[in-house]
C-alpha cells in the first residue's frame, strides 16, 4: 500500500494498492473543493481490488488525511455515505460533526 496522495490538479485522492499478482493498483476519490471542505463524488477502486479490502483502507487513509490536513468531508457518493455510516469514529472529519 501506498501513502495516499491528494492530486489537486485533478481534484482527486488516490492510493495504491498492490494486487494478488504483485501489481500496483489504484482506488481513487474524486471531489470537489468549497474551501476546506471536500465533497466526495465519487470512489473507485480498481477492479482487480474489489472485494480485497482496498476500498475500506483507503477510506479510512482519507479520514486520516481530512484530519491531519484539518479539512473536512462531505461524502455524497453512495460507497463514501455507507463507509461513513458503518464507521462512526470517523465521524470527526465530517462537516456534520461540528
């Protein structure tokens, strides 16, 4: 697993991930920014990952992130929204959570 890195050019989280094979793959976020906060639109993950885990981790890297970068998440995407929910104690890098 990689570091997750915020690709700002694109609007876009992503982090790698290595598959069964021993090949680097990627689950990514794309978002949009209103000042600190980002809106999730949307989380992918590669299809050689799906099912593996990769999708949770890197959420969970995303939360870390949102805190060590004092930003906040707005998770509109159907993946982000149900992670979020299964994972209260992530509930700190929402912008509910005020």
């Amino acid at each position: 697993m990689t570091d997750l890195r915020d690709v700002t050019a694109n609007h876009r989280f992503e982090q790698g991930f290595t598959d069964e094979g021993g090949t680097l793959r990627t689950v990514h976020a794309d978002y949009r920014t209103h000042g600190d906060t980002r809106a999730i639109l949307h989380v992918e993950a590669d299809p050689a990952l799906r099912g593996k885990g990769a999708a949770g981790q890197f959420m969970q890297s995303l939360a870390n992130h949102a805190r060590r970068e004092k930003i906040r998440l707005d998770p509109h995407c159907s993946y982000a929204v149900a992670w979020f929910r299964r994972h209260p104690e992530a509930g700190d890098v929402l912008v509910s959570s005020d």
